[in-house]
C-alpha cells in the first residue's frame, strides 16, 4: 500500500471487490418476510401461469365458425363465472362468461359485453370475433418448468408477488449479514443527551444503521468509542468476533487523535488508505483478524457518500447479490465549475425537471448533512474536469443507490 499516492475509486473498486468473502448460510423464509432477500438457489416454476385457458374479459364465450356476420344472434347456454368451470359450449351457442373464467371446451373467442346487446336468453354479436381473441391462453405468463429467478437475485416487492402467483410459500434465501458499527470521537455524545460546549451529536451510526436495515441486514452498534488506541483496538476486536463485516467511522485521517489506522494494522492489516475522492479522502479497508473492515471518514456526508460508492457494492455482494451496479445516467450539468479538482467529486444534486439539469446543494461541504436530505442523487465531476453549463454529467439518483 503506497500511503503518499491516493488511490482512484474504480481501482480501490476493483481491489476491495476481488476477494469478497462469499455468505454459505442459507434460510427457509416465508414470503411475507422475503422482500430485499437474496435468492439462494434457482426458482423454477412448478405449475403454468394462469393454469388454464381463461378469459380476460366479462362477456361471451363463441366458437368462430358460428360468428361470421354482425348481428348474428346466438342461444346463451351456460354462465361461467370466475372459480367454477363449465361445460363442452353446445354448437352454434354462446357462454356467459366472467374474467378469469375458463374457457370451455369448443369456444375459440370471448365477445366483449359491450360488443352485444344481450338478455337472459340470447346474445347478438356487434362485432364479428377472431380466433383466440380476449383468451389468456394456459403459460402464456410462465410455463411450468421455467427458471423464474436466478441465484443471486434480490427480491423486489413485485418478486414476492410472482412466487405467490406459483404457489410457493418459502424459498431459500442467504442469512442477513450482520454487521459492526463503531464511531470514534471524544467529542460526540448520543441524542437525547444535553450537549455540553465542543461537544456534537455522533449522528453517523444512525445513517449506517438504516443504510444497512434497508438492505436487508442487521446490525451491530458498538456505540461511541474513545480516541484511544487500546478502547479503539478492544472495540474492533469484540466487533470482529461478533459480526461478518465491520464499519467505523472517524479517526481515520492523519491527526494526533486517529487511532483507528494504527489499531487495525495491530489487529490485522489495511489494504487501502486514501482516496482520491471528495468528500470521502480518508477512506480505509483492511481486515481486523480475518473479518473485513471499512473504515469510513467522520464527516457525515464522506460516510453517507463512501457507503453507497464502496461499502455497498461490497456487501451486497457479500449477501450473494448478483447486481451491484446503482444504475446511473447522464445528464446536463445546470452548474459551472471553473477549477478541475485533483478528486473525483461527487456533488449532492437535484435532478431539475423542467430545466433537465442538474442543480447542485449550494454548500457541498462535507459536513452539510442538509445536502444529502435535500438531494435526489449524486452527480460525478471527473479528475481534473472543468465543467460547463450543458456538460454531460454522470447521475446516481437515490432510487438507485439506496
Ligand atoms: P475525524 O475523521 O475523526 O477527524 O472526524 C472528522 C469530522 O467528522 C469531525 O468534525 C468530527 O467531529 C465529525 N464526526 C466524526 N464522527 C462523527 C459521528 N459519528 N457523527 C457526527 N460527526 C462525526
Ligand atoms: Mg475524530
């Protein structure tokens, strides 16, 4: 580790994704707890969807042979609703029939009701049918057999929706990873404490915590630890026993008070330090005896940002997630930046619709939290870019990233 140069986020990337440990532990999980939980192995599908030819609309089930002019009038000779079925349609008559409904036997089209004028009796077709029209035919959505998610997928809303539509009750999905959370600082108390002079509110453990509860993992709070070497070093060690990965934050720039380096190269080994990324410099990873360990900067908006650019994509891929990429776009900067910054830089920004550009947070300061509330995403200034109204800018919205 060369400790003078730092080093560019698509090469600290690519180094902490390399060896990602990968989770073995696998649960049953019912489907009302399955959302943003990793698939552990292959869904097939064990029935077709729908199961049978049915109707996608009220009206009236017709065999076409007998349909071939408007007016025509047709016998109706059976209701089908939704959950019975009926019987083989007698030539030359028409089935009352609901959406849903099977098809049956011998009907090839379904009529739209306001296609006829109909009474109890009889039917008069408006509009001659085609064959198969408003007919959801038997596997047209999945047929049996078919791979409906692969390992490594991770479950939206509308996923869990789709495995109950197969009848599945529980699939196998990774355990949540658990994961250790300490904050370094004499000067931070918890809210809900009074604050006495130089003192601030430690607020970074609870970013990270509902980072985390948002993807699905749990959490462990090792709370405020002292700028002290050996409270630092006991912290790590009883994280390190206790959880799969472990965050902390703060103590970790080059003043008398960070202990964090020196504490985790005694423990283990750092493998990266600095970044040539703002906000976000004094990013570290490494290991604490073999559990691996990021250490993020203090300032809160350096933790919110280096999470989601370099923690996240780790984890996620330690909890056997497949997709890792926040998914990004480009669009116009509404903004100009004379300077070209030595750091890639990643602007809180709002998406502004009408203009279609991107307007940035008016204090990009590191420890304006207000910029992150206030933001729908980030946008990324390359190393040594000017930028100009109108230049293509890369864009993270939140709905990707978080
Ligand atoms: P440090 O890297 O420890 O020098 O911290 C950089 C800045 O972030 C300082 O202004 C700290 O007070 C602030 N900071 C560090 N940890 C936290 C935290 N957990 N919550 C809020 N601010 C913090
Ligand atoms: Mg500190």
């Amino acid at each position: 580790m060369n400790t003078n140069t730092l080093t560019r986020l698509e090469d600290a990337l690519e180094h902490i994704l390399q060896h990602v440990p990968m989770l073995a532990d696998t649960e049953e999980v019912a489907l009302n707890h399955l959302s943003g939980r990793v698939i552990s192995e292959t869904v097939k599908a064990g029935i077709n969807v729908p199961g049978y030819d049915n109707s996608a609309m009220d009206g009236f089930a017709v065999n076409t042979d007998y349909v071939k002019a408007v007016g025509t009038v047709l016998a109706i000779s059976q209701i089908i609703p939704a959950g019975k079925t009926g019987v083989k349609l007698e030539a030359g008559t028409a089935a009352r029939i609901f959406t849903g409904a099977p098809i049956p036997e011998g009907a090839n089209a379904v009529i739209l009701q306001e296609d006829t004028e109909y009474d109890t009796g009889q039917v008069k077709i408006l509009q001659v049918p085609k064959v198969g029209q408003n007919i959801r035919l038997c596997g047209h959505d999945i047929k049996q057999g078919d791979s409906i998610f692969q390992q490594g997928h991770k479950l939206l809303p509308q996923d869990i929706g789709l495995l109950a539509s197969l009848g599945i009750p529980k699939i196998k999905v990774y355990r949540p990873l658990k994961v250790a959370i300490l904050n370094t600082g004499d000067e931070l108390i918890t809210p809900g404490q009074r604050l006495s002079p130089g003192q601030i509110y430690e607020s970074n453990s609870y970013t990270l915590e509902s980072l985390l509860n948002d993807l699905g993992m749990r959490t462990q709070k090792l709370g405020i630890v002292k700028d002290d070497l050996s409270a630092t070093q006991d912290a790590l060690l009883k994280a390190a026993k206790e959880s799969d990965c472990i965050i902390s934050s703060g103590g970790v720039s080059v003043g008398d008070a960070d202990f964090v380096k020196n504490a985790v190269e005694n423990l283990g080994a750092l493998s990266l330090w600095k970044l040539a990324i703002k906000p976000g410099k004094p990013f570290s990873f490494g290991r604490v005896a073999e559990v691996p360990f990021f250490g993020l900067p203090g300032n809160p908006v350096a933790v919110f940002v280096t999470f989601l650019m370099l923690v996240k994509p780790y984890l996620l891929k330690m909890q056997g997630a497949q997709n890792i990429d926040p998914g990004k776009y480009c669009l116009p900067a509404g903004f100009e930046v004379s300077e070209a910054g030595s750091r890639q830089e990643f602007i809180r920004v709002r998406l502004d619709r009408n203009l279609q550009a991107l307007i940035p947070f008016s204090h990009q300061g590191s420890s304006v939290m207000t910029s992150t509330s206030w933001a729908d995403g980030l946008a990324i200034i390359p190393i040594n870019t000017p930028v100009k109204k109108g230049d293509l800018l890369e864009f993270l919205p939140y709905s990707g990233l978080l």
